[in-house]
C-alpha cells in the first residue's frame, strides 16, 4: 500500500484552498468585527437555513459538538447579536435567531468577505469565473446529496448559493 500523499493532487489543492479562505475570512472578522469565522458561519446558517435555528442542526453541519456550537452562541448572545428562545414545540431546545444589532453585523461581515473574495479573481477572465462557477454549482449538488443520503438533511435545506 503507498501511503505517499501527493500534493499536487485535486483533493490536496481543495483542500489547500478551503484551509487558507476559511483563515483569510476568521482574520478579516477577527479584526473588523471581533468576530471568528465559526460565529460568521452560525450567522449564516442562522439566517438563511430553516434548520439552523436549532443548535444541534448548527453542530451537525459543521460537523462539531453541540457544546462547541453552544459556546459560540453564548458569545454572540452575550455580544447582543443573537436572541435565544425557548422552542414552544421542544421545551429543551432553543431557538436563535439574529437580533436587529446581529442583522447589520452580519450585513458589513457578509459584504467584507464577498469583497474579499472579488480579490481572489482579479486574473480570472468573466468565462473562467463562469465555467468556476458552473463547477461549483454541479459539486453543490453532489454535496447536498451526499450529505443527505448520510443523513444531514439540515444542509439541503439551506437557500444558500
């Protein structure tokens, strides 16, 4: 068996890719909003995925503990920029949702990172960047059902593209 890992292969370069814009994002809102890229992404989810209201659908699509998630939500509630209350169908659950102050930091965060993310296609042609697109579209879809035959039907659920 070679268990020699190849750098220059596909899976290493997504990954590379995916590990250095998840780092740029956490040091753009760490500095701009004092905000890490975990709080962003549960923010997003907040906003845009029915499910996410629920911590354990939070954990469950950042494949994370439930106590992490629960931690991170404890900070942005305590920072003003989520609101928690108790599910009236499941007493033991919480339901988050963003408050008005989290709405318009998650606004400027969100604006930022697409920015930011502008900059990374400067040498990209508008054919290249559509063909880019078009391929990331297609790996979504294979994503979601994945995901969902694994049994996170949380991630289909979400109205993000």
């Amino acid at each position: 068996m070679n268990l020699e890992v190849n750098q220059n292969s596909d899976s290493h370069k997504y990954h590379h890719i995916v590990g250095m814009a998840d780092l740029l994002a956490n040091k753009m809102l760490q500095e701009s909003f004092d905000l890490t890229y975990s709080q962003y992404l549960i923010m997003l989810g907040t906003k845009f995925c029915p499910d996410m209201t629920n911590q354990k659908f939070i954990a469950e699509s950042m494949g994370v503990t439930e106590a992490a998630v629960s931690k991170q939500v404890d900070n942005l509630f305590k920072a003003g920029l989520l609101d928690r209350k108790t599910n009236p169908d499941n007493r033991r659950q919480n339901v988050i949702e963003l408050t008005k102050k989290g709405e318009e930091v998650f606004v400027k965060a969100h604006t930022l990172l697409t920015s930011a993310w502008e900059t990374l296609f400067v040498d990209v042609t508008k054919e290249e960047r559509k063909a880019f697109n078009t391929v990331m579209d297609k790996m979504s879809v294979v994503l979601i059902n994945e995901m969902t035959r694994l049994g996170h039907h949380s991630v289909a659920n979400c109205n993000i593209k």
